[in-house]
C-alpha cells in the first residue's frame, strides 16, 4: 500500500538561521507586526510503499535522516500527510 508522507527539515535550535532571520527581520516593512522567532525549514512530500502506516514512517524517518537532513544541524520528522 502507498502512503503519503510529509518530512519537515528544520534547523536544531541553538544552530544560527540567517534566513529565518532575514524574514523576521522584512516583517514589520510587509506590515506584519507581533512576529518573531521565525525558523527556515524544507518540507518533502514523498509516497512511500510499506505494508502499514508504521512501516511508511518508519521508511521515511530513515531516509530523512540518511539523504534528507544533515543530523549534525538538522531535526527530520516524518508525518502521514491530511491529503491522503
């Protein structure tokens, strides 16, 4: 059975994020004002073959940390997509 898996990449915390910072700091001249703490990430959405839901993420967590993230720096989470 196919799943559809989301995997977020983030930063770790304590790690600079010069492009969250960036963002964060073109904010208030867009006139978007009260935001902060604003972390860059990637997002990749994958189908993965598995038996069930726990195999597929099982699949993606491992791929995430083998191809996808850099482990040293990086906070991979895979998650079953809401569109199916």
């Amino acid at each position: 059975m196919k799943y559809a898996i989301i995997v977020d990449v983030t930063l770790r915390q304590g790690i600079s994020d010069p492009e969250g910072a960036t963002i964060e700091r073109a904010l208030p001249a867009l006139g978007f004002t009260g935001v902060s703490d604003v972390r860059a990430g990637k997002s990749f959405r994958l189908n993965v073959e598995a038996d069930n839901e726990a195999g597929a993420l099982e699949k993606a967590t491992a791929l995430a940390q083998r191809l996808l993230s850099n482990p040293v720096i990086e906070d991979s989470r895979a998650r079953l997509s809401a569109e199916g």
